[in-house]
C-alpha cells in the first residue's frame, strides 16, 4: 500500500499535504480504516475499469488510423446498433454500482454509529484555530477548555459536537475519521476513536480565509490511565509561577491587552475585562498552556525534540504574530492575535510565565502518526 500512496497523492488522494501522518492509507481509528476498506478496493475496481477503456481506445486509434493509401480504399461498412453489445455495457456497469453502493451503504451505516457510552467533546472552529471543551459530567458546564491539542483516550468511543464561531470550517484527521463540515449556527456530530496512542495530524478543509491553509488540527491519542491524570490536570486552575521572571510575565499578561482576550482560568477573574470577548473566544484559553505540544494554530512546536522550550518559535510569535501567521490581507484590521510592540524584557517575561502554565504535554504526544 505504501508504494501507492506517494503516486496517489501526487494526484490529490489523501489530502494537500504529503505528510506520511496525515495519510488516509494509515488508518488507526475504526472511521478511517472502514473508509480505506472502502476506497482502496472502489479504487481497485475503477482503476482495472479505467485500463480496459483506455487500452481499448488506444487500440480503436491505431486500428483505424487514417492510412496514406486511404483515398483509393472504399468506405467501411456502416452499422447501427449491436444489441448484445448495448445490453452488455449496459448491464455489467450496473452490477459493478450496485456492489458499489452496497458497500458504500454498509460503510455509511458503521460510520453513523453513535455509542450511548460515548465521551462528547465540544469542537469550535474558529478563525483560524480549534478549540475544544470537555463537559465531563454532563451537566452543561465544560470543566475543561483547551485549545490546538485535541486529547482522547485510546480505545474509548468518543463523539465530536462540532460547530463554528465564525465561517464554515471542516475538521479533518485523515488517519482517525472522515470529515465533517463545522458551520455555525448548526452542531454536527462526528465520532472519532483511536486505535494506538500517538499524535494524529490533520487540518481544515474548508476554505475559510486568508490562513486557511495553516489551520491545523491535532488530535493527541494517549492511555486511559494518562488521560485520566491529564484530565486532573486540566481540571485546576492555571499555576500561580515562583520564577521572579515568570512573575513579572503574569503581570504584563493582566496589563498589557492579553488578558482581554485570553483566558486564563484563575487569573482574568479579578481583572476588568469585557466578559463577551472572553465567552466568545476571540483567542485560545491559555490556563494550562505548556500542556500543549503545539501553539498558534497548530503552525509552530512548543518544545523542541529534547523537551526543551522552542523560546525562539515563541517570542518570534510575541514579537510579531501577523507576520507568523497571515491574518489579513494588506495589513487592514485583522483577526487574530495583533502586533503589541512588546520590548525584548517584556517578551522574555511572558515567555517565562506562558511556559510554566502547566504539566508538560502527555508523553505518548512525542509519538507521531
Ligand atoms: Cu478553517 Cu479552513
């Protein structure tokens, strides 16, 4: 299957990116793996289809290519109709469709299967980044709001309850599930499972504006007993930082705009901010920041590979955010985090204090899929 997949995404198979983790053909969720059994043998079939009709053009081409001595040989015999003919291809492609929809329906009634005993898991799409909410004990609350990283448990059904804040977005992780249109105003649905732990990649495939493209998803799959703890975790208030740096940085995020639009649970209570901005989400939560792998839309690493902060990712992103990740079109008013003109010590201050906002990410995330 490997040695097909490159061919097949060069032809637009599989998604815009080539990435070997956003593949369609390395299913590890129930979703993806009833989709690829599916695609890969309609595949099969249209692919033999297609080279019967082909070769048989090209034979019919050279066959009864026009020939020089042409003019002196007389007209071919002229025919109208052939029945056995007419009711062969009539016949035989409808078999191979009704197989087809066969399949397809059976694939389409697994997909629609919703587990009473499923964990729900609020998806906002937004402008461009994911977030998520976790309503654990159902009563209308989200104990847990995250953002970027989208943290399952393995093995355990769980169901999407998608929908936009904005525009029409569509939340897409080739390796664990189908696709789903995220449009406002409306909550779709769309079960996802993973099968082994391990970070799974995907983006919007939607056009959604002008950073469509790096709207990226994330799901992070870990073990029951990590989700568990991970989900402990979460479910405190944001850290209160000891480092003297770290504690200058908490002060800039209470004065300077940040906390107008950030949440940090624990921390924004106390301080005037406009309660709408905050309910609506203009910007991600950030209580339990450094828990994530991934920050501004998924676009940049928040650790190196040795666990190390990527400070330079970071302040780059602080120094100057609509140059990280395009927000409009010829610098006019834009979505999304604005340039603040921080100085260098005000960076360094905020980095300090972002960084030690929580655990660091599971550890099955080192794993990438
Ligand atoms: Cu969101 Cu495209």
């Amino acid at each position: 299957m490997r040695r097909l997949t490159l061919p097949l995404m060069a032809l637009g198979f599989g998604g815009a990116c080539a990435a070997e983790s956003q593949s369609v053909f390395h299913p590890s969720g129930e979703g993806a793996a009833d989709i690829n059994r599916l695609q890969v043998w309609v595949f099969g079939a249209a692919g033999v289809v297609g080279v019967i009709v082909a070769a048989l053009i090209i034979y019919c081409l050279v066959r009864f290519r026009r020939r020089a001595n042409d003019e002196e040989s007389p007209e071919p015999i002229q025919v109208h109709g052939n029945l056995r003919l007419e009711i062969g291809w009539t016949i035989v492609p409808a078999l191979i469709l009704s197989v087809v929809a066969a399949a397809t329906m059976v694939s389409l009634f697994n997909l629609s299967e919703r587990p009473n005993d499923a964990t729900h898991i609020k998806v906002f799409g937004q402008q461009w980044w994911w977030s998520y909410e976790y309503d654990l004990d159902d009563d209308g609350e989200s104990e847990i709001v995250t953002a970027n990283d989208l943290v399952i448990p393995v093995d355990r059904e769980v169901v999407l309850d998608l929908t936009s804040r904005d525009v029409i977005h569509s939340f897409w992780i080739p390796s664990l599930a189908g696709t789903k249109d995220v449009v406002p105003g409306r909550w779709h649905e769309l079960p996802i499972q993973a099968s082994r732990p391990g970070v799974y990649e995907g983006q919007c495939k939607e056009f959604c504006g002008l950073s469509h493209a790096n709207m990226r998803a994330r799901v992070v799959a870990v073990e029951e007993d990590e989700f568990e703890q991970w989900v402990d975790e979460q479910r405190d208030a944001a850290k209160v930082p000891s480092d003297p740096v770290a504690v200058e940085g908490k002060k800039q995020f209470e004065t300077l705009l940040c906390a107008q639009c950030h949440q940090i649970r624990g921390v924004n209570d106390g301080l005037e901010v406009s309660r709408d901005l905050l309910v609506s989400q203009h910007a991600p939560d950030l209580t339990h920041f450094a828990s994530r792998g991934v920050f501004a839309s998924g676009m940049f690493a928040l650790y190196e590979e040795d666990g190390t902060v990527n400070r330079a990712a970071l302040e780059a992103w602080l120094r100057d955010p609509p140059d990280e990740l395009p927000m409009a079109a010829d610098h006019q008013p834009y979505r999304g985090m604005p340039t603040l003109n921080l100085t260098e010590d005000q960076i360094d201050q905020l980095v300090a204090y972002l960084t030690s906002l929580g655990p660091k990410p599971p550890t099955s995330s080192e794993e990438r899929r």
